[in-house]
C-alpha cells in the first residue's frame, strides 16, 4: 500500500468536517461484495452438502419414525430395550476406544521420529505411513487375511520358529478386527500429530536440558504439553472414524463381531428394515456430536483441528 | 357420468396400449441374476427356447429382482415377462399379487415335476444343496465327517468348523444334527434349532458371509470342515483344494419361474416357461454348470452322463439323500420371527 493511497482515502485531519458518507457506504458495499462472491464460491460445496448429506439426513429421519401404522418410536424404543443393540453399541465403542489407545501409543513414536528426522529419512517415514493410505483398504483387509489366518504367514512362522505348536487365534474375533482396523486408522494419528510436532521449536528442549532437567523430564513437562493438541486432533479422528467403520471388521471379525455399522447393513439387508437401519444409523450420529460437544466444551474443535 | 366416461377412455386406450405392443413382435424378456449362472442357462436353455418358439428373447439380469418386479407390477409399467427366482421370492410375490397364475394348459411339462417342487404361480427350475465339505488331509477317508451329527461331534471329529451366518438353511441343519428326519423338519421347532446351535457355538471359527468367503476359508485350509453350497465345493476341487463333500444329509433350495402379472406377453411367456423346463433342455444345463435340472426326467433323456449325474444335486439317487427346503416356512410370519432372532444369536456370547 503506498502512501499517496493512504493519504487520499484518508480523511484530512487538518479539516475538521466528519468523514464523507459516500466513501463509508462504498466500503460497505465493497464488503457485501465480497460477500456475495464469496457466498458463491462456497455454492457447489453448500449445494453438495445439502442435497448428498442435509436431504438424506432428513430422509433417515423421517424413514426412522414412520412405520406402517403411521409414526412410531417403536424403531428407537427396540434400541434402548433388546440388549442385541445395546451389545452391539457398547462393542463399537470398546473397540473404538481399544484402536484409539493403540494407535496413540503407535503413532506417537512415529510422529516423533518423522519430526525430528530431516531430509530423506524424515521422507521415508512419512512415506511408510501414507503408503498404505492410498491402498483400497478392501486389499488390505485381504492382506491381514492371508497374514493372520491359522496356516497364515505369522502363525506359519511362529510354528517354524518353535514358539507356538497350536496356531494362535489371530482372525475371525475382536483381536482381528482390532489389528485389522489399528492399521487402516494410523495414518489418522500419525499425520495430526507429526503437524503438532513439526511446529515444537527444538529450542525449547535445549534451553529445558541447558537448565538442569533430565532428558525424561524434559519430555514430560516441555513436548508432551505442546504435542497434546496432536494426540486430542488424531484421537477424534480415529475414534470418530473407528465408530462407523464397516469393512475390516466385516471381513476379519468372523461374523461374530458386530458393530453398528453392520448391524445397518444386516438389518436392511436381512430384514429389510430400514426404518430400524435408519434409527441406529441416526442414534450414532448423535453419539458422534455429543462427543463432539462434550470435547468442545473443553478443547475448541478448531483449535485442536489446527484450524484456530 | 363423466367420470365413467373418462375411465373407459383409459380403459380403451389401455388395451390400445396393450394391443400395440403385442402386434409389435413376440418378444419376451426373461430376468436372471446374471453372471456365469446366466450365461449358462442362457446356452443351454433359454436361447434353444426361443429359437423352437420364434421368439425374440431379451434378457436382463438382476441380482435382487424383487424390488424390480414389484415396482414395475404396481405401477403398471410391466416390462419383464418371465422371471427366475429363488423359490422364496416366488411365493413372497404370490402373496402380494405380482405373479400371473400359471395356464396349465399351455405348460404340460409341468406335469412331470413332483409337486412340492411347484404350485400355482411357479414351477421349479433349477437346484443347488448346502452340504458338509471337509479337508481330506484333515480327515482320513473312513474317519470323516458325514452327517451333520458328526459335525457337531467335537470329540471324535476334533477341527475348525464354520457355518453360515444366516438361519437359512443352519437351523434345517442343527435340526438334522440333532436327529430330525429330514422330512419331518417343518414347520419348524425353532427353539429346539437355537438349542443345539448353541451347543457348536464354542467350536466355530468362523460365521461366513458369502459364497465366495465359505469357498476360500476351506480352499485354504482355515476351517477343516464347513457348511457351503455343492458349487462352490466343486469350483474349490476343480482348483485342485484337498477338499471333499457328499449329497448326505445336503440341503436342497430351489429357483423357480414366474410370469409377472399383466405381462404384455402372457401366453408367450407360459410358452417360455414351457420349454424352460422342457427335459432336454435342462439336461444341457448341467453340462456346464453346477446346478441341478429340476424336471426329473432330464435325467432319462440320456444327455448327463452317470458320473456327471452323481455330482448333481437333483439325481435321483442323491435328491433322496437331502432335505427340501421349505420356502413356504420361511415365508411365513414364523420363519420371517426365526430370521430375526439370528442376530442376537451369533452376538451372545
């Protein structure tokens, strides 16, 4: 900006007359301006996110309380009265919580590293995360299958080696759903965190170090607090995402393991039921923003997000 | 008045409507679930049908037709003639009015087929059984499992199992197991079914899915005994899996054909249905796929050989082997009651 600009938008202070309306509401009208320019480039998305997920949203919950005797709560009734929902949804939320735990205590180390790496091998890490990012996670879930299975590669090798001489139960449970899904969700974590970490000035450890404290103590007190927003940013993302996932828990769960995304698919499919599909599928989504608000409550979503 | 009139000027251009696409050609659509199964009848069935009528046939596949041919039935936009169903489907659309009643008079082969294998509405089409396949570098040829007994005998027949992750047809099984003849099943005691199930409960590995899921778990030796259908058993064998299986004990389920109602080409689709199930047409079935022909006489008109016969579900000497499955149980308010409670089943622990 030059100054020649500044002096004639300016009002003269010299001259004591109060500021000219005219450039005032040309101001204005420059900022409804923008506005409306800006209101327009948002329209593609605000139209996507209206008729793809707003109008369906309203469809569920509309399907959800009409049955064939007009309104009903019957579908979200059976919810909390059979235990088969209640089983399924306290299931869900174990393993969410179990895959959350792990991948923090996975990632972390990874993040950690990619961070403090430099050049290629900071590359290579990040790589090795995002690698599997880009597979179809239905390739991967095979993949687990053919590693985790009784004549699998890991049982193969671990009777060859002498370790074992009955093949563990790696598959077909809740430990395969586990490993199966842990693996899709770590990008989920290891990507927030190593954003949070990249940002901690090296500085402030050596300056840690310099007066006195213990390399433990300086994690402690001086990285851990500031790579904290990492840990909260990738928890909800992996957790959030944990709670409707589908696939590797279809495939690896052995039928046994039923979470409330198949309990949708098993009810529309099995039973054609999509008044009670749509109430499960809705009562989750309400779980999420609760969880949402809750944390809110004590974190701002965007400053852990990043977004500030 | 006016509103009399007006209804038969529907009525007149309706049959106009009618009429016109009737002297356009006699075509017919039949309706498949497509893929190999498709293909198959197609050469061995339906496109020799066609040829012997001078009939234009058009085809369409679709894996879940139902919802289809409800559609176009209630809206009156029907465009399908004749369908191929699992036999369930066909008396589920029975009941709601979907389905053409058969013209016997137009369908004299339907005469041959035994009558639980055909009512009013449908007559039967083609078959396929669930049967126990097991490992035989598992078991030994004496010590294998050949009843569903002994697939419930853990003790002497130690190894993983699976079973499929619907009640159709587990509970005909568990039943089996638990010593019902196999035509005394239904209706069904479903309690007793559960009860035993959960007797084998601690011993499976894995509840199945899908076809393709039942075949790879056996192929690769994750389960040493399984519950799965006679086709994908003999796909796994063609592929060289040390995998074997019997009719004993099998569960039979069956496709049937229906005419959809008010089909533009009724009497040409009974036509079809005719010959669809003529004997020599559905000898020539077998012949490239792993379903049986449900006409019994297919297999005197000397097109499947002996030893193609005695790997077929429909022969006559194994069809005496299994259990019919009972479409009309399932559809009924009982067993759509037994569908439900599945789930909470296999979730219990």
């Amino acid at each position: 900006m030059s100054n020649a600009y500044l002096a004639k938008s300016l009002p003269d202070s010299s001259d004591h007359r109060p500021p000219p309306l005219a450039n005032e509401t040309a101001l204005v009208r420059e900022e409804r301006k923008e506005h409306a320019s800006m209101l327009l480039l948002l329209a593609p998305a605000l139209v996507m996110v209206v008729v793809l997920l707003i109008l369906p949203l309203c469809w569920l919950a509309f399907q959800s309380v009409q049955t064939e005797d007009g309104f009903s709560l019957a579908n979200y009734l059976r919810i909390f009265n059979e235990s088969i929902y209640w089983d399924t949804f306290a299931l869900t939320f174990k393993i969410s919580f179990l895959v959350t735990i792990l991948s923090i205590v996975m990632g972390f180390p990874i993040a950690y590293a990619a961070s403090r790496l430099h050049g290629f091998w900071a590359n290579l890490v990040l790589i090795c995360v995002i690698l599997p990012f880009w597979t179809s996670v239905l390739v991967r879930s095979y993949a687990w299958l053919v590693l985790l299975q009784r004549r699998g590669l890991v049982n193969q090798t671990l009777m060859d080696l002498g370790i074992i001489d009955q093949p563990l139960n790696l598959m077909h449970n809740t430990t395969g759903t586990v490993i199966g899904t842990l693996h899709v969700m770590l990008p989920f974590m290891v990507l927030p965190l190593y954003a949070v970490m990249k940002k901690i000035p090296q500085d402030l450890m050596q300056a840690s170090e310099s007066l006195g404290a213990k390399p433990f103590y300086t994690f402690r007190r001086v990285f851990l607090p500031m790579a904290a927003p990492g840990v909260m940013a990738g928890s909800i993302l992996v957790f959030v995402i944990c709670l409707g996932f589908f696939i590797t828990p279809e495939l690896l769960g052995g039928g046994r393991t039923i979470l409330v995304s198949m309990l949708v698919q098993r009810n529309v499919e099995l039973y054609h039921a999509w008044g009670a599909a749509s109430a499960v599928g809705l009562v989750l989504l309400f779980v999420v923003f609760l969880i949402f608000w809750g944390i809110n409550r004590f974190i701002p979503i965007e400053r852990i997000l990043g977004a500030r | 008045m006016t509103h009399t009139r007006s209804t038969l000027f529907k009525l007149a251009s309706l049959a106009l409507l009618i009429g016109s696409t009737q002297a356009r050609a006699q075509d017919i659509t039949f309706v498949s679930q497509g893929g190999a199964y498709q293909e198959a009848q197609s050469k061995a069935i339906l496109e020799p049908a066609a040829k012997k009528l001078g009939l234009t046939l058009k085809q369409d596949s679709s894996p879940k037709a139902y919802p289809i041919i409800k559609t176009q039935v209630e809206s009156g936009k029907v465009t399908w003639d004749v369908v191929d169903l699992p036999t369930g489907d066909c008396i589920r659309g029975e009941a709601e009015g979907l389905f053409e009643k058969l013209d016997l008079a137009l369908i004299p082969n339907a005469a041959q087929l035994p009558a639980a294998l055909k009512d009013d509405y449908s007559v039967g089409y083609i078959s396929y059984s669930t049967v126990l396949a097991y490992r035989t570098d598992a078991f030994k040829n004496d010590t294998a499992p050949k009843t569903w007994a002994d697939f419930w005998d853990t003790k002497k027949y130690p190894g993983q199992r699976s079973l499929r992750n619907l009640p159709r047809p587990t509970l005909e099984i568990a039943l089996l197991a638990d010593g019902v003849p196999a035509d005394k099943l239904y209706p069904m005691d479903v309690d007793r079914a559960f009860k035993k199930l959960e007797e084998i409960k601690p011993h499976i590995a894995t509840w199945w899915t899908s076809g393709g899921q039942s075949a790879q778990l056996i192929s690769d030796g994750e389960v040493d005994m399984i519950q799965a259908w006679n086709g994908r058993i003999s796909a796994v064998q063609a592929a060289g899996a040390p995998v074997a299986f019997n009719y004993n004990q099998g569960v039979l389920e069956t496709n049937s054909l229906c005419v959809l109602k008010n089909s533009p080409n009724k009497d040409a689709a009974m036509k079809f249905v005719n010959e669809a199930i003529d004997a020599r047409l559905q000898a020539a079935l077998p012949m490239i796929i792993d379903y049986g022909p449900l006409n019994p006489e297919a297999f005197k008109v000397g097109v499947i050989p002996a030893e193609r016969a005695a790997k077929l579900p429909s022969s006559p000497e194994n069809i005496s082997r299994q259990a019919l499955l009972s479409a009309q149980w399932w559809a009924s308010a009982d067993g759509v009651k037994a569908e439900e409670r599945w789930l909470s089943f296999v979730q219990k622990k």
